[in-house]
C-alpha cells in the first residue's frame, strides 16, 4: 500500500464552492490522501484504488466517514459493513476499526478530537 499526501488542497477551496469527490483523484495501486483542515482535528479527502485499504487500528476519538464515491467494507470491532456512495458511518473512540475498498472508493474523513 503506498499513500500520497497533497498539502494544497485546502488552498484551492478557500472561499470557493468545489465538488469535493474532484478534490482528490484516484491513482493505480495506491491510495491517495488530501488534507483539508488539520486544528483540533483533520478533515482528509482520500481515493482508495480498489482492494486497497487501511488495516485494523485504534483512533482516540470518533471518526466520521462520508462515502463520495464507489463502495468499501468498514470493519468496526470484527464486523464488516458496506459503505456505498452517500452513506456515512462513525467509527467509535476506541474501538478497532479496518477499512477496504471493494471498488474504487473515494472518502471524507473527518476526526474531531473533544
């Protein structure tokens, strides 16, 4: 898995309407990270080419995921659940959580830490 990071998008929407599912583009074999707002939290755009994915991990606060494109498997505590385009899901504080894109799959990450 390689993943690539563009520090500029936030640049490019400021005071500006944008479609956010063409802020990051997908890429063979990768995933592909943008940042859009790092405070007291993040909001990252990322493009996952298919079977690509993130392994199980453990974040301090929730995470929201807002599907903008295609179809993933989020696993929260051993149990899968398909994501598809226009769906949204927390993952819990605390609790493992894994994610695979069944087919290319674009999404919103937003972390916000209390």
């Amino acid at each position: 898995m390689e993943t690539k990071k563009d520090v500029n998008a936030a640049k490019s929407i400021v005071a500006q309407a944008a479609k956010l599912s063409e802020l990051v583009n997908y890429q063979d074999g990768s995933i592909v990270s943008k940042e859009i707002i790092k405070a007291k939290g993040t909001v990252t755009l990322f493009a996952f080419d298919k079977g690509q994915g993130l392994s199980e991990h453990i974040a301090p606060f929730d995470a929201l995921v807002y599907n903008l494109d295609g179809k993933a498997e989020i696993t929260i505590e051993g149990k899968p659940r398909l994501l598809q385009a226009g769906e949204v899901i927390i993952m819990p504080a605390n609790k493992p959580h894994a994610l695979k894109a069944i087919e290319r799959f674009k999404m919103l990450l937003v972390m916000i830490r209390p």
